[in-house]
C-alpha cells in the first residue's frame, strides 16, 4: 500500500530536518545569511507572526523612504540602539496608514549618514 511510503517519507523529512538544515538553508547559513534559517526552525516557527514580531507606528517608528535630516535627528535621538525600518507609503494621501518595507538602518548608520550630510551640525 502506498500509505506506510507516505508516512515513513515524511517521517524521514521530519527527522532530517531536526538533524541538520535543508540544502539551500545551509547555504545561507554559511554566507552569514542565517536568519530566515534560523526563523524556521526556532521554537516560534509555528507562532503566530504578532507573537514574534512588535507592531510600529508608521509615522513615529520608521523612517519614510523621502525624510528630511531634522526627522532623522530626532528620531536617532530619542531611540537609543535600534534598528529603523525604513518604509514607502502606500498612498500619501490616505488616512489608514499602509506602507511597504523597503530596507532597515541601524541607528550607527543613520548617525553616520547625519555626520556625512551635514557635518558640522547645522541643521
């Protein structure tokens, strides 16, 4: 019958996967990309995705794609040692904030991107 190939197939997946990594996640993990891995196979892998991650406010937690270096002042200031998602509005104009993921700063970057742009602090 083709129901025992099925299980021990799967049973054969399962078991191999708790060993070692899938092919291609290997490969990311050796090039230092190991975080999608790492998400996967961790114990919140089957948890739901607002139990994992924080929700943000878009207009005080993120950096718009197009900010002006006085926004980015203030919100490196008063956030000490984060990560800054950096995000493009949906719709400008509308009220329900949405907006897509477009990269991350962490707050050495953006205090380096400040220092470069306006060097002596005149903004």
């Amino acid at each position: 019958s083709v129901l025992p190939l099925c299980a021990s197939a799967l049973v054969a997946i399962f078991v191999a996967n708790r060993v070692a990594l899938p092919f291609f996640d290997s490969t990311l993990a050796a090039e230092n990309l190991g975080g999608i891995p790492a998400l996967g196979f961790s114990a919140e892998a089957l948890w739901p995705v607002m139990k994992v991650m924080e929700p943000i406010q878009l207009e005080t937690d993120a950096l718009p794609q197009v900010l002006t270096l006085r926004h980015l002042l203030k919100l490196v200031t008063e956030r000490e040692g984060e990560v800054f998602p950096i995000i493009r509005p949906l719709d400008w104009t509308a009220t329900k904030q949405q907006a897509l993921l477009m990269g991350c700063m962490s707050q050495r970057q953006a205090l380096r991107l400040l220092k470069a742009l306006d060097p002596h602090g005149e903004t």
